[in-house]
C-alpha cells in the first residue's frame, strides 16, 4: 500500500527478531530504514531484505547504552537520508527468572540500562531532529509484563512499567511539537523463543509440546499466539497518518489476554 512511502525510520533493536521482522514490514510499507544495532553483519542481512522491497537502508553500528554512539547514528541517518520521521525503539532484553530477593543490582542495572535507559538515550538522539521537521512519530515496543505482576520476572516487569511512564511523559513533552509517542505492547510471540520456553516447559512437567501450547492461547479470548506481523500492523498504524492523534498510549497486542 505504501502508505509510509519515503518516510525515514531510524530503528533501534532491528539486526535480529522482531526488530528486523519489523523493519521489513515498514520498508514494505514505503519506509527507508536506518537499520542500528550492535551486530552490523545481521544488520547487513536485514540491509538486504529492506532494499529487496525497493526501500533503502543504512546500517549503523551503535548500543543502545552508549548515548554517544546514538547521537552519531541519528545524525548519520539524518546526513544519509536528509530528514528522520520516524523511531522506532525495539531493542530490548530479558532478565533471569529468579524471585526479586535473588536478584542483584548487577541483574538491574543489565535490564534496566537497555529496556529503559536505552529508549530515553535514543529518544534524546533523535527527538530533537524530529521536533526541528515540526513533526514526527515514536514507538516503542513494551510488553505485557508492564501491565501485572509476574513471579520470577520481577525485574523485567518492572523496566515495561517504567517504559509506560517514560512514554507518557514525553507524549506529553512531544505533543507541542507535533510528535507523537506510544508504546506497542506485544503478548506472546510466535517465534523460536516462545517455542524453546514452551519446550522446556513440556520437558520439565513431562507432557506433549502441544499441551503446553494449547495451555498458553487457551488463557487468550482469540485463542492465538501473536505473530511478529501483528506487532507490524500496529507500529505501521501509529506511523501512518491514522495514528496522528494517538499518543502517550500503550496499545497491546496480545490476543485478548489481558482484558
């Protein structure tokens, strides 16, 4: 449909996964992406993937910690594409399944420094070139884990809760500005990790891969795992034009699981 056609989106998190599952979608859609990440040989893969749409790409090596390395990516980008549009923050990470009395500050700070401080870091890189265009649009992946509680997930529930409150404040920091922020929260995804957990899980309790299956949709009303191309449709709704009076939202998607 091309309904991002020559749109600029710079993309944290999309070398691997649901990143790079969403930076194809988006080039499909018409966007040109400046792929970033740690990996740059991944990122060439997806490099590659988004120009096989007819979109360009631009690969940029930078952590999401490293605040510096940002603010070199986003320029890079702007210089390369002369604007940015549009972010994209899907960069993230898990934390060890242990109670909260387990866990140290080490287990924190290598959650917390990606998860949250990673997305203020590259919203300060690139929000500042998006309110200069006098418009622009920012989506950050959450999750589901920032709308309960979860045993033995404590840390990584706690960094999607600070994620919500991050984006609602710079919604609100946006909003003079014509920039829009919202978060996009998937539930389970279809994929390889979902399906090494699921494993595992069948392993350890001693029934059919498929029981567990069945265990884990049936807890949703539409009784489906989510796929990445879910997750796209609703990042490329919020980077449309109907999306540009949505913000400082956390859209879920997640099969009706939480309702």
């Amino acid at each position: 449909m091309n309904i991002l056609k020559g749109k600029v989106v710079f993309a944290t998190g999309a070398t691997k996964g649901l990143g790079a599952e969403l930076a194809v979608a988006l080039a499909r859609e018409g966007a040109h992406v400046a792929i970033v990440g740690r990996n740059v040989e991944a990122g060439a893969e997806v490099a590659a993937a988004v120009r096989a749409t007819g979109s360009e790409a631009l690969v940029l090596r930078a952590d999401v910690t490293d605040g510096d390395a940002l603010q070199a990516a986003a320029q890079q980008a702007h210089d390369y594409f002369g604007r940015n549009d549009r972010l994209l923050c899907s960069a993230g990470v898990g934390s060890p399944r242990q109670p909260v009395w387990e866990s140290t500050a080490d287990d924190y700070r290598a959650c917390f420094d990606i998860n949250v401080m990673g997305v203020m870091l590259t919203m300060r890189a690139v929000m500042p070139l998006l309110i200069a265009q006098g418009e622009g649009r920012v989506v950050v992946i959450g999750g589901t884990y920032g709308h309960k509680g979860v045993a033995d997930a404590a840390l990584y529930a706690a960094s999607k809760w600070a994620v919500r409150g991050l984006v609602k404040s710079a919604a609100l920091e946006g909003g003079p500005h014509n920039v829009t922020v919202n978060v996009v929260a998937p539930g389970g995804i279809a994929g390889p990790r979902l399906k090494q957990l699921f494993e595992a899980s069948a392993q350890r309790e001693g029934i059919p891969y498929e029981t567990v299956l069945r265990r884990f949709t049936a807890k949703s009303a539409l009784g489906r795992l989510v796929g990445g191309e879910d997750i796209a449709h609703a990042v490329i709704h919020l980077f449309s034009e109907g999306g540009r009076l949505i913000t400082g939202q956390d859209l879920v998607v997640d099969a009706g699981t939480l309702i």
